[in-house]
C-alpha cells in the first residue's frame, strides 16, 4: 500500500470494520461534501484488517450496518471512522484547512478597537502563538469561533457585521443592481426619482474593501458607499 491510499477504520459492537481510500476524497466526506465514491474507493472490500487482507464476514456488516452494500458502508466507515493519515498527509490537511480557516476568519472578522479587517498573516501569527490545532477533518466553518475565541487571547478581535450604504448613478443602477446585491444580504433598497439607486447592505465586517472596490470596478467609481456602522 502506498501513501496515495489510506485506511478508514471504524470500531463498533466489538467489531472492526476497515476500507481502502483515496485520503483527499476522504477528507471531503468529512467536511460533509458529496464525491464520486467509485473514485474514494480503492478495491470493493470491507476488512476487518486490511494489512493481512482479512475481509469482514457478510454477518458482521449485516449487523452493524442494516446492508452488505459496500459502497453505502465504506461511505459510513469514512463518515464516523478514523483515518488512517499518514504524518505528512496529516501535516499537509492541516496546513490546507488553516489557510482556509484564516481566510474566512479575515473575511468576519474585525478589530473591535478599529472595526478594521486584520490582515491574514496576523491571523495566522495569533494561531501560531495561542498554540491553536487545526482539526483537518473538520469544517472551516466549524472551528472558526472557536479558533476566534482562542486568538482573541492574543489579539483583539470579534465576529462582525458591516452595514453599509450604496448609492449607484442612473447610467449603472439598471445594469448591477443585481451584482451588487450578491455581495451581501440587502436591508433596504430604494430607487430614486432621478433613476439612482439607494440600497443598504449587510456584509461580514472584513469584507468591506473586498465589497467597496467591486462596487467601484462595477460603477467605474461612480457610486457613493457609506459605512454605516460596523459591529
């Protein structure tokens, strides 16, 4: 067995199930997204111990799982199991969920001394010396307020909300409105009697330059944005 291949193991009514698996798709299952699971697979066997090509008897799966389909159980024994990563493909899931994690913390989160996004790199200097672990099987989304709350040991720093107003000009509210709109969640929106177009919107507060130069790019700066309040 090479490292392109993994063993998910799962443990259940005094039995052991295991399954050979693609260790990059596996990792998708965990996170809860949908994957070919011809490609997860590796071989049609369920063993009770891979390593000596054991295979788990008909009865056993019956028992535990309701069903002798392998697909439908090595998807489960990938859901609730463990996998069997190797140090370096641990090490490299977890460098690639920090950076997701870093990336969607920027993206909510600001300094509530400033109401200003910090920059990623800090982010990621507050995970280092708050010694935070990074779950590699875990959501981004999952472990982001905990991972905040931790930081926020070592630097200032709150989940926010930035609620900003958008007035588009006549020759370019009828064209990205709509564009506009996708950016954030729309409180208000009110057209003018010169053919303007007022709107408010709610975005993740370290979004906001992200959020102001694309209205600009999409108005060819015309448009006038306002940050209401940010908290």
């Amino acid at each position: 067995m090479t490292d392109k291949y993994v063993i998910a193991r799962l443990e259940e009514k005094g039995h052991r199930f295991e399954v050979l698996v693609n260790p990059d798709l596996a990792l998708k299952v965990k996170e809860g997204k949908s994957v070919s699971v011809d490609d997860l697979l590796v071989g049609d066997f369920i063993y009770k111990d891979a390593r000596k090509g054991l295979k788990a008897s008909p009865e056993s799966l019956r028992e535990v799982f309701k069903t002798d389909d392998v697909r439908q159980i090595a998807l489960e024994i990938v859901r609730r199991g463990e996998i069997q990563l190797t140090a370096e493909q641990r090490r490299k899931f977890v460098e690639e969920k920090k950076k997701q994690v870093i990336t969607l913390i920027a993206k909510n989160a600001v300094d509530p001394k400033t109401k200003l996004p910090i920059p990623q790199k800090r982010i990621e200097l507050a995970i280092e010396q708050a010694k935070v672990s990074i779950d590699p099987f875990k959501p981004a989304e999952a472990q982001m307020e905990e991972i905040i709350s931790k930081i926020a040991r070592v630097i200032p720093i709150k989940i926010a909300k930035a609620y900003i107003s958008v007035r588009i000009p006549p020759e370019y509210a009828g064209r990205v409105h709509k564009s506009i709109a996708q950016l954030g969640e729309v409180k208000k929106s009110t057209w003018m009697n010169d053919g303007s177009l007022l709107m408010e919107i709610e975005i993740p507060a370290g979004m906001q330059q992200e959020f102001i130069d694309k209205v600009n790019s999409l108005t060819k700066g015309t448009a006038q944005v306002k940050i209401i309040s940010v908290g």
